[in-house]
C-alpha cells in the first residue's frame, strides 16, 4: 500500500473522448515525486517536438506529487505543463487553493490531456469515476457565472473548478487557468492551451478525503510544531498580516520596484499600492489554500468609477500591484484591485497582462505608437485607461487584440517597440528587478520558461540578510556569503543550487512561501522529514531531495533542447543593461552584460552542460537517470 499516492494517473484523449486509468510503479513516484517533473515524462515520452502549442499535439499535463492532500500548510499546489504559446519552448507553472488536495481526494495524482474537442467539454472526476461532459453552455462565460453554474448542476457546492475563462477560448498567450475564480497557473500562456483544446473546465470531487501517511502522528506532530513556530518568524507573521503584497514597502526602499516599466527602482507614490494599504482599506478577509496556516490570500471589497470589485475574485499580490500599480504609474488601488478582478474573471497572467500594459504605455509615452494604433491616448499613470485596457486585452477587442499576446507578440507584429520590452523568451518580467539581485538576472536567463521570480532563491538571501539564514543555507551546501549586488562564481553556485532547491519545491508541489531554503516557515531539513514522514522513504536524503530539482530542470531544459532552442535564448532585455532613473538607492544601477555572460559560463559548467548549446549533455542526463531522453 502506497503512502501519500494512489498509483493512479488520468488519461483523457479529447480527439475520441477516450479516458483510461495508468497505474505506475512505486520507483516512479520516488524518481519524480509529481509536479513538473511528473508532467514532463509524458510530455517527452508523448509528444513530438515541432508540435503547434495550440494543436491538438500539444499535451497538457496536471500534476500532485506525493504530499499532494497532507494535513499541513503548502502542500496543496497544482503543476501545469505543455509547450508554451507565449514563451519560447516549455510552459511551466503552479497554482494553490483547495483544487489540488481535492483532485487527490478525487482519487488521482494527476491528469494527461491531448488531442482537441470538436466541441467545448469538460472532464467531471467524483471518487475515482471521470467523464467528459458538455460544456457548450459554459463557453464564453465568466469564471465566476462558470463556477456557479457547474454547482447548480452538480447539486454539490463543495465541488472544485479549474478552468479556462475568456480569454483562454479567445487564445490570448497570457491566459492563465483559474481555480476558486482566483488562483492562477498564471505564467506562460497555458490557459490558452486549455482553450484551445476546448477544455473548459476540470471539477473535481473527493467525498472521502482520505489520504495515507506512513507516520501519521508525526505528521500531526509536525503540522503543530509549524503552528507553534510561526509567530517567532517575522517573515510569516507579515506574510498573513499584509499578505504577499506587504513586500511592496520593503522593495521600494532597496530601490527594487520596478516603476514606469523597469526605468527606476522606486515609485514615489508606492504608499498607496502598499500591502499596508490595503490592509487599512480595502481588506475584508485572508483566505487560505487546503490545511494552511499562513492565510496569505487577500479577499478585498471595493469600487472602481462606480463599478463593484468582489470578494470571490481574490485581492491584489504583490506582483499584481506592481505590474498594473508602479509599472504603468499607477497610484489607484482600487483600480489595480479592479484589473486583477477583471484577470481572474476572464482568465489572464496578471503579471504578463499588467507588463504588457506597461509596455504600451511606454511606447505611447516615447512617441513609438500613437492614437492610430491604440484608438486613444495611453499615457503612463492614467488608472482608467489601464482597467480599459485590461478589459480590451481580455476581450480582444480593438488595440486589446494587439496586445492580447504579450508584448513581444505586439512588438513582432507592430514592428517596432522592441527596445521596450522587458521579456526574456516572451516571458514579461516579474516585479524583481535584476539589475538589483544579480543572480536573479542569471536565472532570469538561464530558466527554461524565462523570467521567474519563484525558480531560485534571491540574491539578499546571502548578502545583507545572511547571518539569518546561514544554518539553513549550509543544510544545502551554501557556506559562503557575497558583497552586495555581486555576480562572483560563489554567487552563481548559489543560484543553482537554489534553483535545484525550487525546482524539487515545484516537483514536490509545495508552497515557496512556506517551504523553501531560507525564510520560509519550513527549511530544507524539514523538507526531506515532511517526505519521509508521508511516504515511509526512510532513507529519503537532502541529497536526492536536490537530485529531483535537478532532474526536473534538466527535462525542461531537454525538452526546450528537442525544440532547437540553445543558449543563444538565453539573453536579457537591453533595458535591463540600462541605468536605472531617479534618486533612489538604485539610481543609476545596470546590469553589466560582459558580468553576465561569464556568470552563464560559470552556470553552465556547473550544471554539467554543453557550453557551446547551454544544453544538458548526454552524461548528465544518464546521471540523473534520464538517458531515454533522446536529444
């Protein structure tokens, strides 16, 4: 009897509607624990490269791990896969809430989609059974209309919904897949690869909720232990009071938000966008995901020009106040609240969305588009044109189709514009800036879904900050700090092994805000007991524990490889190689490009990796067990 897994993954063929169980072996769950790295075997294993991500070739793959449904905060997340329609080669991204441990209670680990629908559908799971349904009714609709409407017609309200909204059917790059009408798989375009499969939506139900551990009192032990440490770290206390959004202040002060689309560090009105802010405004509820005590999730109530923003559509993250707040100048909170409910409704990246925003307002601003391409005047800092422009985006309509695919996509299509973007392989930026954390810009680099802010962790961690986090740093190999804003060989070693730390967080489906290699509630030795105490893998290592994120960023990596995609992909934007505006402590801060060539140089030795292609060689991957892979 397995612990933490049932050994049942879905198959679901929408060409004939065919739907088959696959029971794989324990070693199998051991090698890849879930997640990506679970979604990337089929995704090798079972699609060609050359594929159109909006094919019925594409494979789009939901994956659990091993912890998936455990009684204990970040454990319930979600990994979706497929080859991105927005950035170069492989999409990857997560999600939280109460879907992921509720598809586990379902009875499966996770599920492989292929093929397209002639018609809209969508994939019903209660208690191990799964069919495909009609969803003619659904398409075109809202999230939140679509989730009421599926519970009416389930007479079960505790059903969970995952779905492509609008935007998804419309096929913009930047959609995202929504579950609870408010949390994303938001990067890389994957809500579009749902639309175009004419997967409205997946619900799920488990009545059981039952879920095996090996050590179940230990677990219970350790879930309170996590309880009872939480008010001694400052990082979790400010986490559940202002929620992700209470990083704002802080970034603005070390000159690392990202203002007028990555020109400066700092934004002279950040007190209105704060975390604090919205704490004392708008605020009406912290939400959690499944068995998590942290509550970092906002539920806000307020109204932009007359129009109501709801509860059920979330409140704003940090990075979603940066994107629609500092980086399109503007200082409205109740209008960012309003764009992120119009993403969350209509299934968009609030990141990719508010950036690509940024970037035409920039372009209007410097006199590279006009009122001839974007019907009126777009100009930094006008909250009621980005919520227009937000809603266009979302509906494709007028210049909102241009922008519909991201800002390369409109930069390509506009032919000009280019020098504006903040992309790296089509991926718009997060809001960390790496002219001021180096090794971020590395991986920023280097990531084979481009930017990321959540791939590695950041460069404070052993700078300033590090006396806080050397114990937990050193449990992985990291004993060394580095000067600020430096780029040395210890910094870049730093960087991927973190990376490899991320990369099993996202193989394992645990939250980077609870667990994780510094500030986080739970550190690496923690991680591996959670494993051990769950599966019964007694002799479970940190060792093997940074095995599996390695082995996860190879296969993504491999897979970007199979596509002809080599290390000249790995480049930054011009802008970040410019000095930064203002007076802040950033002003006149750049990336030093000659700096970050030897640092990928570096990275790539230490990865094991060709150095002339940037990709895995045929030894590293037989080292990690992935010699079928066939380059």
């Amino acid at each position: 009897m397995p612990f933490g897994y049932h050994r049942r993954i879905l198959h679901v063929d929408l060409m004939d509607g065919s739907i088959f169980q696959e029971r794989p072996g324990d070693d199998f769950y051991r090698k890849y624990l879930g997640g990506s790295a679970m979604g990337m075997y089929y995704i090798l294993n079972g699609m060609s490269p050359g594929a159109d991500p909006l094919g019925p070739d594409n494979i789009l793959t939901l994956m659990l791990s091993v912890l998936t449904g455990a009684p204990i905060s970040g454990q319930s997340r979600l990994t979706a896969n497929a080859k991105s329609p927005l950035v170069d080669g492989i999409g990857d991204s997560q999600s939280g809430g109460f879907f992921p441990a509720e598809l586990k209670f379902a009875g499966y680990d996770g599920i492989v989609v292929k093929g397209q629908s002639e018609e809209p559908v969508y994939l019903w799971i209660k208690d191990g059974v799964a069919e495909l349904r009609s969803a003619t009714h659904l398409w075109g609709k809202t999230t939140g209309v679509v989730e009421d409407i599926l519970k009416e017609e389930l007479c079960d309200k505790k059903i969970e919904v995952m779905q492509c909204g609008p935007a998804g059917e419309k096929l913009s790059y930047l959609a995202a897949i929504i579950n609870m009408t408010n949390r994303a798989n938001g990067r890389t375009g994957l809500g579009a690869v749902m639309g175009s499969k004419r997967l409205k939506a997946v619900v799920v139900r488990g009545t059981s909720k039952q879920f095996l551990v090996a050590e179940p009192k230990h677990l219970n032990d350790f879930a309170r232990s996590g309880v009872a440490a939480f008010d001694d770290n400052a990082s979790m206390v400010g986490l559940r009071k202002d929620g992700t959004a209470g990083v704002t202040s802080h970034q603005h002060a070390d000159g690392g938000l990202p203002t007028y689309n990555f020109n400066s560090g700092q934004f002279a009105s950040s007190d209105s966008i704060s975390g604090e802010a919205m704490t004392d405004t708008i605020l009406t509820g912290r939400d959690t995901c499944y068995a998590c005590t942290v509550r970092c999730k906002r539920s806000v109530t307020t109204t932009f020009k007359e129009e109501q923003v709801h509860e059920k559509y979330g409140g704003p993250e940090y990075e979603t106040l940066a994107t629609f707040g500092s980086y399109c100048g503007v200082s409205d909170l109740s209008a960012v609240a309003m764009a992120n409910q119009l993403c969350n409704e209509y299934g968009l990246d609030t990141i990719g969305t508010g950036a690509t925003i940024a970037w035409a307002m920039e372009c209007y601003e410097e006199g590279v588009i006009s009122e001839k391409e974007t019907g009126f005047p777009i100009p930094m800092g006008d909250s009621e044109v980005m919520v227009k422009l937000t809603k266009m985006l979302a509906t494709r309509d007028g210049f909102g189709d241009v922008i519909a695919d991201g800002s390369r996509a409109a930069a390509d299509r506009l032919g000009k514009g280019h020098e504006f973007l903040i992309t790296v392989k089509g991926a718009e930026a997060p809001a960390h800036m790496p002219q001021v954390k180096k090794s971020l810009g590395l991986i920023y680099s280097v990531n084979p879904f481009g930017a990321d802010h959540n791939s590695s962790e950041h460069d404070p961690a052993m700078e300033d900050d590090y006396k806080h986090y050397s114990d937990r740093l050193q449990s992985i190999g990291i004993d060394r700090s580095a000067p600020k804003r430096s780029l040395e060989r210890d910094k870049v070693q730093f960087a991927l092994t973190t990376q490899h730390m991320y990369s099993f967080l996202d193989s394992a489906n645990l939250c980077v805000f609870v667990w994780g290699p510094s500030w986080q509630l739970f550190g690496p030795e923690e991680c591996v007991k959670l494993v051990k105490t769950i599966t019964g893998w007694e002799d479970f290592t940190i060792d093997e524990m940074l095995l599996v994120g390695e082995r996860r960023l190879n296969m993504l990596r491999a897979f970007n490889s199979r596509e002809g995609i080599d290390r000249s992909a790995d480049k930054l934007p011009r802008k970040f190689y410019k000095t930064l505006q203002g007076d802040g402590p950033s002003s006149g801060v750049a990336l030093d490009i000659e700096e970050i060539m030897q640092a990928q140089e570096w990275y790539y030795e230490l990865s094991g990796w060709n150095p002339d292609s940037g990709n895995p060689t045929q030894d590293t991957l037989k080292r990690l067990g992935l010699e079928w892979i066939d380059l």
